[in-house]
C-alpha cells in the first residue's frame, strides 16, 4: 500500500491504560510526563525491601546489586477484591501482577467507551506479555505452609490473562506470552494476527511487570546488565546498563474496517509487524544487527510502507554498551539509509522517563508512540549528550530526539504532520535478551 492508504489487514487501537512510574494512571498522565521531559526514576521504597542490605557498590559482592534506583509504581497493594468479586483470602494469593491486569483491562475498556458488563459471551482474545515471578519467590519464603487453596491460581502466569477473560466472559484466545523483555510487544502483534485471521472480533493486549523482592534485581545485576547510577544513557557515551522499572499497559484492538464502522476514536494504526528471532550469533544473549535488521524489513513489508517513509523509531533502547550499537547499525541499514529518505530518521525511548519494563517495555513504547501519533509532536529522549563511540549517527542518518518537538516532515508547516498527504509513520521495537525481536508499524488514524 502507499503511505496514504490502509491495507485490509490494519489493526485500530481504539483504547488504552496504562500504570507507570511517577504517579503515572493513564495514558494522559503518561503523556503528560513525557512533554516535561520528566525522569521517573526513584529509590526503592521502604515497604518493598532495604535497599541498603541488597545493594554494593562491588558488582562481585555476593548478594548484592549495584543499583539502587528504579521505576517503582507509587503502590502494588492496594486492590479492590470486592469490585472485581473476588474474595479477600483469594486476593491475598494473588499475584499483583494480576491484581494490576484486572485494572487495566477495565480502565483500557473505559478508555475505548465500552462498557465493560456488555462483554459477556464476545468472541474476544486476551494477550499479556510478562516473564516475572516475584510474588512466587515471596509466597516461597512462607514454606509449605503458607500454601493454600488459592495457591495454585494465584501464581499461575497464564491466569494473569485469564482472569481478564472470566471476568468479562470473553471467549476468544486467552494467553500470556513470555519471549523475555519483546514479551509486551510480541503479545500485541499476535493479538493483531488473531483479529487479521477473523479468529477475534476484538482483543485486549499489553503486558505487566512488578519488582516485587530483591532477588530479581540481584539477578539482573550479576548478568551485568543494570546501570549502577540509576539512569538510562540510550545512544550515549555514557551507556552503561538500564534502569530498571514496573508497571504495565493494555491496549483494546480492533480490526480498523470494523472501528471505523462502529464509530470508535481510533488512536492509531498498526499497519503490520514481524516477529523473528536471531537464530545463533556470537551467544545466547548477544543481540545480532543482521536478525534486527530482518525483522525490520519483513515489519515494513507486512505494513506495505516503504521504509523512507518513518519518521520515528521507539527504540528498544535500553542503554547498554553491546546493545545501543547493534540496534544503531540495524535502524541505521534499513531505515536511516533507506533510498528515498529525506532527513535523518528520529529515534528515542521511554526507558529514559520510566525505565525498563522488562515484560512490559514494549507496550510502553507502543503507547508512547501511539501518543506521539495523535499528538503529531515527538518528546524527548534524556539523558543524552554525545553519542557512543560504536554509533556513527551521521553515517546512519539516525537523529536522537533530545528536545520536545513537532512532527518532523511536516511539509505545509501547519504542525499537524500531513504535509504533502503524508500520513505520520512510527515503528516500535522490542528485543528479548533470547534474541525473539518485534517491530510493529504503526501509523495515523484515518
């Protein structure tokens, strides 16, 4: 298809929730961290764990972490069992990470104008990404013990997403993906397949994470992976690990034909996407620019948008010194460099504001971009200063977005970035660390 037209299989967000770091609650409170340039990144709270036990500065110490700052959620308590009619013993076995889907499930349905009780008997699907089990690690310090009959459903991962269905009565697809930190991202993209084959009438997509014990944190420290300051330097000089961050995101899907004939507020497009993977490299969790590159390419040939035609990429973004420069060369081949191209491509990320969501990233960006769409202006992305050695920008024709800016492209000068009929062109990247890549395409609204 041209960059004016849709093709049959495009996919409408018609609703979205989201919970974030910094007192975020919804997606304008989202947006409206992301305009102030504002980083969400904290100490650990006193009612998770003492920070001081678990963290040293000495990335051998035993036990310890060298980072003591995140993107923690203002509180992962508080649920209304009641409201949603599960018992208070049930509640208490829980997951949070369930407890917090439930929610969003319900705020994402608001969001879209439906109401949630009509839903019952619809053949919809459910796809959550998530790959953390903290509240299990929790429960086990109980001992045997403390396992009780709700033990069972209340850590099971898959019913993080089929609680959703139950309580709604949806009977279509209800799953969790876990394809590590792409988890999110890859959820929505199989969500759109689904709605693609006729196989749903409509979907709820996204994915949760919670840093709920230290230990998880320990873990990520030893695999050499989070910055010991606490700050996400993407692209930078800097670079050295990512923050990590909690939270989640859902999305309400529909096939565009079918929104645009019910009358919804249609957010944005995902024009099409790609899911692949590495398939070996130099190790396990060395990301390879070749096995980005392709997914880049099967994404945009899935969308039928030529890759000139972006003007932004959320990265994946994490800050890291192997990473940035590997996903740099892959944007760099495929879409930077792209023939036809007119300016540099813009790229940022929201690990820079919220951190990294692990399970949950890729709904973050997709969210972030999303806003960005129907807002026609672009945030920025912090924390950079000179690019990293192992990023030629200029060679690349990559651009990071540093500064609160207007659609660029813009070629009548009115803001609204449809100059000359072009319709805004985002992508959106996930990597897991296991080398499963999504990018999705996502464009205006008609």
């Amino acid at each position: 298809m041209s960059n004016q037209s849709y093709g049959d299989n495009a996919i409408a967000v018609v609703g979205m929730s989201c919970r974030l770091p910094g007192g975020v609650d919804g997606p304008e409170s989202f947006w409206d961290l992301l305009v102030r340039g504002a980083d969400a990144i904290g100490e650990v709270p006193a009612d998770r764990w003492d920070a001081e036990t678990f963290w040293s500065d000495d990335p051998a110490a035993p036990g310890r972490a060298v980072a003591r700052r995140a993107g923690f959620l203002d509180r992962v308590d508080g649920f209304d069992a009641r409201f949603f009619g599960i018992s208070p013993r049930e509640a208490v076995a829980m997951d949070p990470q369930q407890r917090l889907v439930l929610e969003l499930a319900w705020e994402a349905l608001e969001n879209a104008g439906v109401v949630p009780g009509r839903l019952r008997g619809s053949r919809a699907g459910v796809f959550v990404g998530a790959m953390a089990d903290d509240y299990a690690a929790l429960s086990r310090r109980a001992g045997v013990e403390g396992v009780g009959a709700f033990t069972s459903t209340g850590l099971a991962r898959s019913v993080i997403a089929n609680r959703v269905s139950y309580l709604l009565g949806l009977t279509g697809p209800s799953l969790v993906v876990d394809s590590g930190q792409s988890s999110s991202l890859v959820a929505i993209h199989q969500a759109c397949q689904a709605l693609a084959r006729g196989e749903v009438t409509w979907a709820l997509a996204g994915g949760v994470n919670l840093m709920l014990v230290p230990e998880s944190s320990v873990v990520v420290s030893k695999f050499g992976g989070l910055s010991p300051d606490g700050r996400a330097y993407v692209f930078d000089e800097r670079a050295n690990g990512y923050v990590r961050g909690e939270g989640g995101g859902l999305v309400v899907l529909k096939r565009l034909v079918d929104a645009v004939a019910d009358g919804d507020d249609v957010v944005c497009v995902i024009a099409g996407g790609a899911v692949t993977n590495d398939g070996g490299g130099e190790g396990l969790t060395a990301p390879s620019a070749d096995g980005q590159e392709e997914v880049l390419r099967l994404a945009y040939a899935d969308a039928g948008i030529a890759p000139a035609d972006v003007d932004y990429v959320e990265l994946h973004g994490t800050g890291t010194r192997v990473g940035d420069p590997v996903e740099a060369v892959a944007l760099g081949r495929v879409l930077g460099c792209a023939e036809g191209r007119s300016g540099a491509l813009s790229v940022g990320s929201a690990k820079t504001n919220v951190g990294h969501l692990e399970g949950a990233a890729g709904v973050v960006g997709l969210v972030k971009a999303a806003l960005a769409v129907r807002y026609r202006r672009l945030p920025a992305s912090l924390n950079f200063r000179v690019a990293n050695p192992g990023i030629d920008l200029e060679g690349l024709n990559l651009r990071v977005q540093t500064e609160l800016g207007e659609w660029p492209h813009d070629g009548d000068g009115d803001g609204d970035g449809r100059g000359g009929g072009r319709v805004p062109v985002v992508g959106v990247s996930s990597f897991g660390m296991g080398g499963t890549n999504c990018h999705l395409v996502l464009t205006a609204a008609p």
